[in-house]
C-alpha cells in the first residue's frame, strides 16, 4: 500500500515539477527516508541535479541548534542601541552595505515593539527564523565584526537564540541620540501605514491599555480619535516607549562605547556619521 501511494505521488510530483535540468535541487522529508530517496532515485534517473538530505529536515534542525550552541562564542557582536524612533534600523541598513551586519527584525517580519506588527506580513515560523540567522552567520568572517541592532530577546513573536543574544552586549554599544520632537516626526513617516489606516492602530491599542494607566491612555486614545498624530506619537514615546527602554538590557547594563547625535534623522545624516566614525 505504501509502496502504491509513493508511485501515485512521484508521479503527481514529476506532472507538476517546472524545474530546468541545469537547476540544482535539493529532496528531503522529516528522516530522510523512502519517501524522498524514493523520489531521488526516480528524478536522478530522468536526467535531473538532485541530491538527497542526509537524514532529513530533522538532521538540519538538529544540526543548526548545535551550531547556535556551539559557535556562537566565536562572533564579535557591536550593538547599535537608542530609544524609540532614533533610526537604529536605518542605521543598520546603512551599515550592511559595507559591514556585516545581522537585522533581526528584517529577518523576522517585525519592528520590535508590541506596535511592531507590519500589515500584510507575517513572521516567519521559529524555527526557518533561526534557519535565517544560521546563514547570515556561517557566511560571514568570523574574525571581523558584526553589527546588530540593540534587541529585546523577543521580536514579536519570535525569539534570538540565547547565546546570540547573551554575547551583544559584550563589544562596542553605540547609541544613537534625537530629540523627541525629531523622534516624532521619523516615527510618523516610518509608522504612515498606521496613520493612513487608523484601525490598524485602534487594534494595536487594545495590547497597550492593559499595561499603561488609565488615565494616560484615554489621553492617548483621544489624540488618536481627533486625528492629532504628532501629539499621538508623543505620548506614546512618554507615557509607554521611553518608560519601558529604561528597563531594557541595552539602557541599564550595557557599557557605551560612544554617542552620536542626529538633529535630522535621515539617511544622510547617517552615512556621515558612519563615515566620519573611525569605528565602524
């Protein structure tokens, strides 16, 4: 029976396929088992690049926890760290361009913050996650530095693994400062999908109003209906965003190693500083 419901489905899987026969391509299944050596066996002799999975997906799996256990100690880690809205993604982004540099929250579909969902996109499950981080890691030189942006263990739903996240810290910490009217003012432009659909953050709010105080949310809640989002996104950074930094990792343990100031936070004004800083 079973031998009759692979045949059915290689043949289903062979009607289906559109790949080139100069593609590689890779097979596997759970164990690395008859279903995919079964498979193999059938595409091999047709003519295609193929090559099977040494135990499976479970194989990998394994193989990619044991390498977060085992290697991580070996990466020189330097955070890029600030409050909300100070541009640390951007700066990030800037940086992989000529740096190494892993974006957590690129990778994981997410912000950061329990406003952080990013609509029409999910997060990616923990494990293909930690999959991602794994390449980033094992293509990069180990001997040089690899910038990150100063994290919750969390983002969104997905977790850094531990011995990452415990090793950040440990190299160069620079904090990038605005002033809160500026914070505002980038916060607006890089959140505009809230402002130009307002129910987006009206389900967003529901998170906040079990943990800031009643009073300072029907504050909030009320710029929000009168559509004064400036004032919105002030409150916001006072009565929640700056309150919770100043309980984070990054803002009471974490050693500066230096400061830079942003007036306007732009994509020039970061390529500056980046240039004119003889750490990076």
């Amino acid at each position: 029976m079973g031998a009759s419901i692979i045949s059915s489905n290689i043949s289903k899987i062979i009607n289906k396929i559109k790949f080139d026969k100069k593609q590689r391509i890779l097979i596997y299944c759970w164990r690395g088992g008859l279903r995919s050596l079964s498979l193999y066996l059938v595409l091999k002799q047709i003519g295609y690049d193929v090559t099977l999975l040494d135990g499976g997906y479970k194989n990998y799996r394994r193989f990619v926890v044991n390498f977060f256990e085992t290697n991580c100690d070996k990466y020189k880690f330097n955070q890029i760290m600030g409050v909300t809205g100070v541009g640390k993604t951007l700066f990030i982004k800037e940086l992989s361009k000529s740096y190494q540099v892993i974006d957590f929250e690129g990778l994981a579909n997410h912000k950061g913050s329990i406003l952080g969902n990013i609509p029409n996109k999910n997060q990616p499950s923990q494990k293909y996650f930690e999959t991602l981080i794994y390449e980033k890691l094992n293509s990069f030189n180990s001997k040089k530095n690899i910038w990150v942006e100063a994290e919750s263990i969390k983002v969104g739903k997905l977790s850094i693994p531990s011995k990452i996240w415990k090793n950040m810290p440990l190299g160069k910490n620079v904090k990038v400062i605005s002033s809160l009217e500026e914070r505002v003012r980038f916060i607006l432009k890089d959140y505009k999908y809230f402002t130009n659909t307002p129910s987006l953050m009206k389900e967003a709010l529901k998170v906040l109003k079990k943990i800031i105080p009643k009073e300072e949310f029907l504050m909030i809640e009320e710029n929000l209906k009168k559509k004064e989002y400036f004032q919105f996104v002030k409150s916001l950074i006072k009565y929640h965003y700056d309150k919770a930094y100043k309980k984070t990792r990054a803002e009471s343990v974490s050693n500066i190693f230096n400061e830079i100031y942003l007036d306007k936070i732009n994509l020039l004004n970061i390529k500056k500083a980046i240039k004119q800083s003889n750490y990076f």
